[in-house]
C-alpha cells in the first residue's frame, strides 16, 4: 500500500477502494460460470488459471482483445472433476498478433 503516498487520497477511499478490491478477488475466484461482457468474469479467469497463456486481464477483456490473449470459454467452467477440460472458442486474431497463445494444447 505504498502507493498511497504516491497517489494521495482520502482514508475512507483507500478503505472503500481496498474492499472493492476483496470483492473482486473473491468474484474472479468463485468457480462460478458467470460472465458480463466486457469485464473479466470468473469464467474468463478460470481460463487464465488452467491454460496460463490466456486471459491475462484484470477487470476488462479489452486489452486482452487487442494483443491477442483472450481465450472465450464454452460451456461450464466451474469445479470440473475427472478428465473434463474448458473448452474455448479458437484464439481470434488480435490488433498486435496472435498473442503468445497461439496453438497451445487443449
């Protein structure tokens, strides 16, 4: 929380700021299969954790879009059990390439 001496700003902000954030965190991280275009929904971050390549957006899939790196879940991409995989829609090329995940294993 250094950054709070770079960036000043009111204690109530930082703390509403810092809830937002927990808040976020536990979102991405449910293993929900939930999705709202174009924020990074759980679904988009469950990707990111299982394929490692892909995703790498905090709040939004823009970025994501520009260089390549999204990766759009099909189906359920919650807690799978056994030999079951995400499947994903196939890489779209992005403003700058095809990101570093162009032909990763399924």
């Amino acid at each position: 929380t250094f950054y709070v001496f770079l960036i000043p700003c009111h204690y109530l902000t930082h703390t509403a700021m810092i809830f937002a954030t927990a808040i976020w965190a536990t979102y991405i991280h449910d293993s929900m299969d939930w999705n709202i275009d174009p924020i990074m929904g759980s679904k988009y971050h469950t990707v990111h954790h299982t394929h490692y390549i892909y995703n790498y957006g905090q709040i939004f899939t823009f970025c994501d879009r520009i260089w390549g790196t999204l990766r759009v879940p099909v189906g359920k991409t919650g807690v799978l059990k056994g030999e079951k995989k995400v499947k994903l829609l196939p890489a779209a090329k992005g403003l700058f390439g095809s990101g570093r995940g162009g032909k990763a294993k399924l």
